[in-house]
C-alpha cells in the first residue's frame, strides 16, 4: 500500500502561484486536498481555475511580494474567505539578468533582495500569527542550488536564496513550540521558462554537470514540497532538501 498525503482542510498560499514551479506547487497541494490562494504579480486565473477542476476552493490574488501593505491584504483576503494559513509555499521570485560581480546594477540587486527575500519575510510575517493561533503551521521556501554553490554571473540570485535558508532555519527554531514547521526545497536545473532564460550553452553545461544528466521535472519538486507540507513530515523542520539530480555531488 502506498503512502497517501492528506491535507483536506487546510489552506495553502503559494506565491509566484500563476507559472512555473508556483503553479505546480499549488496544484500538486489542490490534488492532495488542500484550498489554495495562489498569489502573484501575473493573473494566476487560469490556475486558480484548474484547482477548483479539481474540486478545491481556490483565489487568484494579485500581490506583489516585495509590497508590504499589499502582501497583508492579500493574505487577509485569503483568510477571510478561504478560513486560515495554514501553509505558506514562498515560492516568488527572480532571475531575469546575469552580470559579473563588477558589473551588478545596484539598482536589481535591491530589487532582486526586495522580492526574492524580503517578500518571502514578509509572506511569513503575515501568516504566522494565523500559524500560531491554530498551533500548526507549514513554511516552505524555493531557494536554489545556486545559494548554496554560488552561480557565475549571479550574485544577487545566490545572496537571496542563501538568505532564504537563513530565513527558514531562524523560523524553524523559532515556530518549533508553536507547532510550526520551516523548510526549503533547493532545486537544481529544473525546467521551467526561468531555466530558459539561461544561454543555451550554459544550459548544456549545467545539465553536463548534474549527475542525472537531465532537467528536473518541476512535478519533482512540488511532490518533495507537497510532503514538507504534510502530517509525514511533522519532525522535519529547518532543513533544506536538495532536489538536484546530482548538480551538488560534483567533483574532478
């Protein structure tokens, strides 16, 4: 018998939820049961219409991470009409430029900080106390390989997503007593249209370098993510799982 993940009854907020690894994110939690609020800068419609296909409750909710006041609104949104936080999947995020460390614009390395960091901070502030009240809380971050192994030409990408791991290590120790659990997924090459912004002979390299010698498939991280959100994982907190094919393992 295989091992089935239940979240029927809780709500779950996926930001960045309209393409790439947020959309799958949100409908792989749909399909295990949950409601879901998918928020992001794009119109997350036609998401939030395939999750209710599969018979959740389900908002699009236009936020911008990186705006405060807006990402309070939405997460009120969410609560008042789907019930509760019960799952934060801080997924939004950038990677658009790639410059050598003399040449980062000062300008988007604020704005890469402002939304691939500061907005996942303020995602987590908003839902906690929601957390907190109901005594049970999942937190889960998309950081990247490339914060951990650095990345050529991607020096406000790497800072933000080491950062996120910070982050979620500090929420972990800190939501432990409130039955609130942090983690990270830190995917490798995966393909998705932000891995097709990368040159196509970067492309061929990094696929070179990973041990599998292929893609991911954004489904692989959204099952990891879907287990981090669930009753399994309930003595895993503060960790970082590495979804890579291998990329990490190399060596001369």
């Amino acid at each position: 018998m295989g091992i089935e993940i239940d979240l029927t009854g809780r709500v779950a907020l996926v930001t960045g939820g309209a393409r790439g690894l947020g959309r799958v994110h949100a409908l792989t939690l749909a399909r295990a049961g949950a409601d879901v609020a998918l928020l992001d800068v794009l119109d997350a419609g036609e998401a939030a219409e395939e999750a209710r296909s599969l018979g959740r409750r389900a908002l699009a909710l236009r936020c911008d991470v990186s705006d405060r006041p807006g990402v309070e609104a939405a997460v009120a949104q969410a609560v008042g009409e789907l019930g509760s936080a019960d799952i934060l999947v801080a997924n939004a995020g950038l990677l658009d430029h790639l410059a050598r460390f003399e040449s980062q614009e000062p300008e988007l390395w604020e704005r890469d900080l402002r939304v691939n960091l500061t907005g996942a901070f303020h995602c987590a502030q908003a839902v906690w106390p929601h957390m907190i009240d109901r005594r049970w809380g999942r937190i889960v971050a998309t950081s990247s390989v490339v914060g951990t192994l650095g990345g050529f030409g991607q020096a406000s990408y790497a800072a933000t997503k080491a950062g996120l791991l910070g982050l979620t290590r500090t929420l972990a120790l800190e939501g432990a007593r409130h039955g609130i659990t942090a983690n990270a997924v830190v995917p490798g090459v995966i393909g998705t249209d932000m891995f097709g912004f990368v040159a196509p002979d970067k492309r061929e390299r990094m696929i070179a370098r990973t041990a599998m010698r292929r893609p991911g498939e954004p489904q692989e991280v959204a099952n990891v993510v879907c287990f981090l959100c669930s009753e399994l994982a309930s003595y895993v907190t503060g960790v970082g799982v590495e979804v890579d094919g291998g990329i990490s393992l190399f060596t001369f």
